[in-house]
C-alpha cells in the first residue's frame, strides 16, 4: 500500500510540476530574452498541438477529391527524369538460351540476352 501511494505521490507531483509550468509559461513576462525565446516557442507550440486535436480534416474522409499532391521544385528535377524513363517492355512468353558453360538461362525480353547468344535463343510458348 505504501509503494501504491508513494507512485501516486510522484504522480500528482509531476502533473503538477507540467501545469505550473505550462501557466508560467503563459502568463508571465520577463526580460530575459532567452525566457522570450522559450516563451515564444512554447505558446506557438501549444497552440499547434490544440488545433491539431480540434481538427476533424486529419482524417481521409476529409481529403478533397480534387486534392493532387505538391513536390518541391527540387524533388521534381530528381524525379522528372524516373517519370520519362520508356517502361520495360514484357514479350509474352520470355526467351531461353545456354551459354558456353552449358548453363541454363531463361530471360523476359531479347535484349536481355548477351549479343553473342541471341542468334541461339529460343522464343518460350505460353
């Protein structure tokens, strides 16, 4: 029972201490430019942490539908270039062909055959 209360003791403490904070905070102005700084930061980020709790639009259901994503123009000359790429085009069925080792190689498209055994290779059937 002893430990319950001393765990309880320490619990209201702490809130206690996080509430007279947060209303010094608040509530009172000093000179000391640091404590402005502080300050400054603390209400902007309160103020923040209680709108985003009284927002309903953070779920999906509030996402406009004609909502598209913005890239910064940055990030867009990195990926504009990925965007242009030709897509790999897939032939039906692949191809099969053995190397001079005797191995055994099955690709998706002839261009992946080295040039010395495409003569050699063999359209695979559905």
């Amino acid at each position: 029972m002893k430990r319950l209360f001393v765990w309880l003791l320490w619990a209201v403490v702490i809130v206690g201490t996080c509430v007279a904070a947060d209303q010094f905070l608040l509530r009172y102005s000093l000179d000391a430019p640091a404590y402005r700084v502080v300050q400054t930061f603390y209400k902007d980020f309160r103020s923040r942490i209680i709108l985003l709790v009284q927002k309903d639009d953070l779920r999906l259901d509030g996402v406009k539908a004609d909502w598209t994503p913005t890239l910064p123009p940055a990030m867009l000359e990195k990926i504009e270039p990925l965007l242009q790429q030709k897509e790999q085009v897939v032939e039906p069925g692949g191809y099969v062909y053995i190397d001079k080792a005797g191995g055994l190689h099955l690709t998706t498209r002839l261009d992946e055959v080295p040039k010395e055994y495409r003569t050699s290779a063999k359209p695979l059937k559905k």
